[in-house]
C-alpha cells in the first residue's frame, strides 16, 4: 500500500467518482463508487512510479495530508 494522500470527489460531467493523487502530475482515476476509484487510484499510483522508474525520472515523496478540524 502506498503512503499518497488521495483526494476523491463526484464528477456529474463523468457521471462517476474522481481519485486523484495530488503528489504525482496526473494520476487520476474513475470509479462508479468512491472505493472503487481509490482501488483504481491505487493502480494508477503503481503504474505512475514505474514509468518513472523506466524513464529514470524523479519520484515524489508523499506528502503529509492536511487535517482540518472544525468546531
């Protein structure tokens, strides 16, 4: 299991959910349910950093998620 905060919300133009990993350009994914976006983010993660792995190029560190906390 990978450490990237994921940020996931509806999409009425996509008629779905949207997974997105803010730490790496791009990687984003659909689900018709949230769970199933994340899993489906989980995998884009996964083939994100092998390609750059492949490439040679830089892979982020997560970053630590923000918590807000509100009265």
């Amino acid at each position: 299991m990978n450490k990237y905060p994921i940020e996931i919300f509806w999409s009425d133009e996509d008629e779905g959910y949207i997974a997105v990993a803010p730490d790496l350009p791009g990687c984003n994914a659909w689900g018709r349910t949230e769970q199933e976006a994340i899993i489906e983010l989980h995998d884009a993660i996964a083939a994100w950093i092998a390609a750059c792995n492949k490439s040679g190029d830089p892979v982020p560190e997560p970053s630590k998620p923000f918590y807000a906390m509100t009265a």
